[in-house]
C-alpha cells in the first residue's frame, strides 16, 4: 500500500537506512538489498522479494501499477531522495528494498543440469551479465565462490537485468566447497581456461556437454588458480577463430553456457547416452 502525504527526503531515517544498504558491510548485516530501475523492479515483486518500494512522484504517475506491490510498504520520495540511493548518472525514481538472496551452495544445486561457478571474479558488470546470460540459457543457478564480488553489489543487480531473480543464487567462501556441492548435485565441472589442451569444439564433438554440468569461470585477469584447474573434470578453451586476442568473462561464458544447453536440448543418441564426466 502507499503511504500518503508530503514525498520523504532523503534525512528521513527511512530513507537514510536504505541508502546505508549502497554498502557490502551494512547489505550483510541487514540481509537486505537495493534494486533500481522499473524492469528490475517488477521482477523482483514478481517473486515477492521486495520488502519496500521507493517511487517519486513522476515515476508514480509513469508507472502507477507499482503503486498497487502487494506485500511492500510503497513511500514517494524526493527526486534527491531517489539519486542518494541510487548508483546510475540518471536515476528512474524507482528503488526497492528487497532480501537478501544468497544461499548456500549445497542449497541451490540440486535438480538443475547447468550452474555457472564463479571464482573470485572481480568485476560486477561481468558477475551481472552472467547472472542474465546464466538466465537465458536455462541455467538453474550461479555460485559466487571465493573472493567473488557481492552478487548484491548494485552494479551487478543493474547487470543482471532482472535475472537475478530467476536464477537460484549460492554464495560460498571457500571455491572447493562449492564444487563439492556440484558434485554432490551430480554435476561434473568443466573449468573454462584459455590454455586448456582441450577446446569447446572437442567436448561438444565428444558428447561430453550432454552430461549435467558446472561450468567453472574464474577471475577477469588471472583466470582459474591451478588447484581449481585440477579439481575440475576437464579444462576446456573457448576456441578463436580469427586474431582476437582472447574474449572476456561474460562472453566466454555465454559461449559456454549455451554450448552446454544445447547438447541439453538436442536428442540423444545411443552414441551419446553414456558419455559424461570423467575426473583427468
């Protein structure tokens, strides 16, 4: 419901609370989250994971169907209200407060064939667009493993487009523990690496992708460390065609994470039937 009367600025401690969640520290001591923007919004009421909605009153009058967010307490804010709480250079007017998400590992693996893994992957733009990309290609879950950035980071949340609330989001310090939890789901882990013996074209060709799969990304510069290369089933290498240098994050694991929901979705053959994982 909405609350009526004069729009709150950004001193009411309301207002003030929300915006302390711009921080990693106060996200995790309240298990709270900021989400900005309409689309990203409307999908998190769609869930039921918004707890309070912020609108000004133009985004209000461009958008009054949010004004009805069933189970969210729904307040109007000063258009400087809403730019303190937000982290774009043109803010929409529109902020929810929503739970936290992360999950443990073991808690978000079980019953899907495809999960994303990424291991202390820096940068949120990237973790974002895989959350999106994890999300179109059918994926039931990405794992932030490691020294991985916040999933509830607001970079990230605007990366994802909205996709952060389709997928089953993990979340575990230690990387190892993570694919254990893969494991466990009956995943095998496939680790993408540029300097892996084997290509993408190789274990497709091998039927190796139709078997449920954890693909293993790692960080934008260093890439995978040598313990997790050795803990996965196979290293696999996004091949290069032509004279690019390599491809960053995102667009390797799109690459990937289709690959693999296509040998999902194809038929299969008696050829295939019994291939899968198989530690090196």
């Amino acid at each position: 419901m909405t609350e009526p009367g004069v729009p709150y600025t950004e001193r009411t401690p309301r207002v003030a609370a929300a915006r302390q969640l711009l921080r990693r520290r106060a996200r995790e001591r309240a298990g709270r989250f900021l989400v900005e923007g309409v689309q990203a919004v409307r999908e998190a009421l769609s869930c039921g994971s918004v707890l309070e909605l912020f609108v000004t009153e133009r985004a209000a009058t461009r958008h009054p169907d949010l004004l009805d967010a069933p189970g969210a307490r729904v307040s109007l804010i000063t258009e400087r209200a809403a730019a303190g709480l937000s982290g774009t250079a043109t803010p929409q007017g529109v902020v929810a407060v929503c739970a936290a998400l992360g999950r443990p590992a073991a808690d978000v693996t079980g019953g899907t064939r495809l999960v994303a893994v990424l291991a202390d992957v820096a940068d949120p733009g990237n973790a974002g667009t895989v959350i999106r990309v994890a999300d179109a290609a059918g994926a039931g879950a990405v794992l932030f493993a490691g020294d991985t950035v916040d999933p509830h980071n607001g970079k990230c949340v605007r990366a994802s487009t909205g996709s952060l609330f389709h997928v089953a989001v993990g979340v575990e310090p230690d990387p190892r523990l993570a694919l254990a939890a893969c494991r466990r789901a009956g995943l095998q882990v496939l680790a993408a690496d540029a300097g892996a013996g084997r290509d993408l074209d190789d274990v497709l060709d091998a039927g190796t992708l139709v078997a449920p799969t954890a693909w293993l990304f790692g960080n934008e510069a260093q890439g995978l460390d040598r313990e997790l290369l050795a803990a996965a089933d196979h290293a696999v290498a996004v091949p290069l065609h032509g004279r690019a240098e390599s491809l960053n994050l995102a667009t390797a694991a799109a690459v990937c994470l289709y690959a693999s929901a296509r040998a999902h979705r194809r038929p299969r053959s008696p050829r295939t039937d019994h291939l899968g994982s198989g530690h090196n």
